[in-house]
C-alpha cells in the first residue's frame, strides 16, 4: 500500500471517529420515579399589602441564585423575597402605564435574571430586571398574533424561547426574548390539542409542553410543533382527577400540578404514572384554598402559592 493511500486512510479514521463515538451507547434514561412524599418545610405571608404580604398571590417562580419573585395580583405588584421569605424589593402599582399592573398573574425568569411578568388585564407582557426596572412589553388585546385575552402563565424553555398561556383566547403563544411571534398552537375545543381557558405551561428539556387545560380539567402533553402526545384528567374529585387546574411545574423526573378547585396538589411522573395526591381544604399547614402557582427547585424544593390563604408554602421532595 502506498504511502499516500495510508495517508488517506488514516484521516478517514480520524474522521469517523467522532461519529462512531456519538452513535455507540446513549445515555441512559432517567430513572422511572415511583414513589414522592413531600415534607412541609415553611410558610411565609399572610393577607395584607405590607412588605412579605400578599393579597391572592398568583405565580411563583425562583431563580437559581435563589430569589423568590411572586405575582402579588389582587395587590397590583411583584414581590422579589429571599428563600426564608423575607422581603427584597417590590415593583408595580396598579394601572396601565409602563411598570403597572392590573392583575399580574404570571411570572418567569431567564437566564439573564430578567423577569417577565403577564399583565392578565391589561393583556400584555411587561419585561423587567431583577432589581424591577422596566425594560420592554408587548402585546394588546384581541385574537391576532402577538395579542391576547387575559394571558396567565407564562414560562421559558431551555433555548430562551418564550411561552404564553392566552387563555380567553383558549391557546398557546410562543415568542422570542424580544416578544417577536413565533408560533400559535391550539383553539377552542375538547379534544387533543384544543384547549378550554389554558392556565398554565411548562416547557421540558425535549420541548414538550405540558399546559393545564384548566377547564377541561385535564393535563395536556404537546410536542415542539404543537401536536398531542398526551393527557391526563377529568372533571372530579378521585385521583387522577382534577377541578379547575391553575398551575403546573416539572422537574427531570416529575409533573407537579396545583389542582386548584380541589385544593391539592397532584404529582405524576413523567410517565403519566400518578405517585402522590397531597393536601385538603383548609388554612391549616399543608392545606390549602385555591393554589395556583407552583414551582419545583433544583434544590427539591417545592414551592406553592396558596393563593386564597394569601401565602407562599414550601415543601421539600423526597424520592
């Protein structure tokens, strides 16, 4: 064999090593989680507009470095606290200028900590740093792309991509960071990939969506381009069950849900397998009325707006 042809055999090796690399063993998936408990861990806030007050908080979200923002809605503002609940700052009056607020019921956090906050009223979505200055909004009311009627939930994915639950519109809308429309997904209706007043999104690693189709008491499951892969619920009180879902939040390994009208919470693996149903009615610890917002941490932890106990309750996961 001549030199040159040992040459150019060697650099076909060398070039289809990285291939022979990428295409051996993958990963190995997750493991299939099938029992959770959760551990009460806190309480913070009660009825009022103080510092550390909340009148029907909607939204929770914390960020990485461990801020807690919260949708303060009957009180017209976000309250940034730390994680024992003390109070950072607060941003936001009611009103429709830049910076009010008429009802703000979602809130989410991006990589660059700046703050997107769904302005339910005043149908739109306002942008802010994590010290609350104003920096952009988008949005109007109506059915066209890029408007809204009464937008609730909002949420991110992993590429920075934003998502938003239009729920008198009865659909999902996807922007950019700068609130340029990407995509509509969904109308009105019953079946798989409609929606009846979704209240809330989550966006996972693989671009699944998982909406709470909140008046059609279920848990809905899309891929990247809108199609149903998924669902779970119906009207009721049994497991599986849901009254009214609010709010939904995910981890790698589990699907939290805030069963608002029940007042508990549900949680499924990624499965669909259902693993825990806690809570009850009430304003005793580990009760609640009315949750809506939800938020599970890196940390295991678990953080749920009682949104008509006018508090924040936090609970460590446990699997």
């Amino acid at each position: 064999m001549s030199v040159k042809r040992i040459a150019a055999l060697l650099l076909l090796l060398l070039f289809l090593a990285p291939i022979a690399f990428a295409l051996g063993n993958p990963p190995p998936p997750p493991p299939v989680i099938t029992n959770v408990k959760l551990e009460l861990i806190g309480i913070f806030g009660r009825a009022g507009s103080g510092d550390g007050q909340f009148y029907f908080p909607k939204a929770v979200k914390v960020t990485g470095a461990g801020n807690i923002f919260v949708a303060d809605s009957s009180n017209n503002r976000v309250q940034r606290l730390e994680q024992n609940g003390s109070p950072l700052s607060i941003f936001g009056s009611f009103g429709d200028a830049d910076s009010e607020f008429n009802s703000p019921t979602g809130v989410a956090v991006d990589f660059n900590n700046l703050i997107y906050v769904t302005d339910q009223e005043n149908n739109r979505i306002q942008k802010f740093d994590i010290y609350g200055n104003y920096q952009d909004q988008w949005g109007s009311f109506g059915s066209a792309d890029g408007q809204f009627q009464n937008p609730l939930g909002i949420a991110l994915d992993y590429w920075g991509n934003i998502y938003v639950a239009d729920s008198d519109n009865d659909r999902i809308q996807k922007f950019d960071m700068n609130g340029t429309h990407l995509e509509t997904y969904g109308a009105f209706g019953v079946g798989g990939g409609f929606f009846d007043h979704p209240s809330d999104i989550a966006v996972d690693r693989n671009r699944k969506m998982y909406i709470a189709d909140s008046n059609n008491h279920r848990i809905q499951v899309l891929d990247e381009f809108g199609q149903p892969i998924g669902s779970v619920g119906s009207l009721g009180t049994g497991p599986r069950q849901f009254e009214f879902p609010r709010g939904i939040a995910i981890d790698n390994n589990l699907v939290y849900v805030a069963d608002s009208g029940n007042s508990r919470i549900q949680i499924f693996n990624k499965q669909g397998d259902l693993l825990l149903v806690f809570g009850s009615p009430g304003s005793e610890p580990g009760q609640f009325n009315q949750p809506t917002g939800i938020c599970a941490t890196k940390g295991k932890k678990l953080f749920v707006s009682d949104t008509g106990n006018h508090r924040i309750q936090v609970f460590r996961i446990k699997y």
